[in-house]
C-alpha cells in the first residue's frame, strides 16, 4: 500500500515531531514524513531532522517582505515535497489561506488543552498550562483538530483528557501532557489519514 505523504511544521524542541517519524518507521502510522518546516533557526527540531534523516526547510517570516509572500514559500516547498497533510506540532507561525486553500481540511494541530477552554491567539507553549493553572481546572487535556483561519477554531477531531496534580507547575505539567501527546498524536492521525475518522 502505498504511504500517505506528510509534512511537519514546528517550531520548538520538536519532541512530537520525532514521535511521530518514529511511529511512521515502527509502521503504527502509515505515512512518510516527506519534511519538517520550521520558522526559527537553531531550534531543537531541526537537530531532530538532521538525525532523523528527514529534509528540513527554514522558512522564517523575516525572510519575507509580507505574510502572505512567506506563506506562498511554505506552499511552494510543500507541494516540492508533495505533502498532501499537513502535520502542525508546536509551530507558532501563521497559516494563511493560501496555505489552506492548498490543502483543504488536510491540516491539523495538535493543542495542549481541551479547546475551547485555554485557546486563541497568543496561547501556546507554557501560556496554555500557566492559565489552566491559574483557573484552578481540574483536569486539562489535548485536541487535534483541523485548522481554519482562526487561530484554535476548527473543527474538532479528537481529546483526550490529562489529570492535574496538586503541585504541578507549568513545566511538570507541560511534560505530562506532552509525553501523553507522543502517543495521541499519532493514534489519531491514523485514523484521520486512513479516513476512519471523517474530516467532512
Ligand atoms: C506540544 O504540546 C504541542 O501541542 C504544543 O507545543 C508542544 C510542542 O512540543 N503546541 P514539542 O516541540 O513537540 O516538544
């Protein structure tokens, strides 16, 4: 059976992307993960791709003369890749249509919360789990979902829920739902890439 071509998109210390090139190998998602797009230099995940053998792309925005000049250079080095999903884990640029109308409803992200409680523009990272602290919730959790123009919004394809201990703080607490995340993420994009779940 032929394997479905994915790209990544991400941004930090890309533990989530090795988790899912590793699950991709192991067979348990059946994809290639054809490259990685970052928009930072120097960051974690790029020494993850080199180590991993997968292409990789910087493509920051003050390379660009405009948002959208930078989003038609994803697209274009995407489709390069012939990627037909698009793979968001920890990236913190801007999608834009150009890049959604390329690949309709074959873009997903993954959230450390359960949207919409702890979403929106400006929470990603340790915000998310500093205000699910501060609001004192009993329990937080992870949502893959399709992604629209707005930032946290579209629709829903999977949570699952992640316990709050007494004394976490956002580190301890950012650690428990990553490491839950590892092994979500690609569950779910299983289902989604082998149509199991529906996207429409
Ligand atoms: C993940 O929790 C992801 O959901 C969030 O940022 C984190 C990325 O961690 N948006 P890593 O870079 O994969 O280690």
């Amino acid at each position: 059976m032929v394997k479905t071509k994915v790209a990544v998109l991400a941004s930090g210390d890309g533990s989530n992307f090795e988790a899912l090139v590793n699950a991709t190998r192991a067979g348990s998602l059946h994809a290639e993960i054809v490259g990685l797009i970052t928009n930072r230099a120097g960051v974690g995940v790029l020494s993850r791709a080199e180590r991993l053998k997968v292409p990789s792309a910087t493509l920051a925005r003050a390379q660009f003369s405009s948002p959208e000049e930078w989003n038609i250079a994803i697209r274009d080095q995407l489709k390069k890749w012939q990627a037909e999903w698009i793979i968001l884990a920890g990236y913190t640029g801007l999608i834009g249509a150009t890049i959604l109308a390329a690949f309709p409803n074959r873009v997903v992200n993954s959230h450390p919360s359960l949207l919409p409680k702890f979403g929106g523009k400006g929470m990603y990272g340790d915000k998310v789990h500093a205000a699910v602290l501060q609001a004192k919730e009993l329990e937080t959790g992870i949502t893959v979902h399709l992604l629209n123009e707005r930032f946290d919004e579209g629709p829903i394809v999977a949570q699952t829920k992640v316990a709050i201990e007494a004394n976490d703080t956002a580190e301890s607490l950012a650690e428990r739902v990553k490491s839950r995340e590892r092994l979500f993420y690609p569950t779910v994009l299983q289902d989604l890439l082998t149509g199991r779940i529906k996207t429409r």
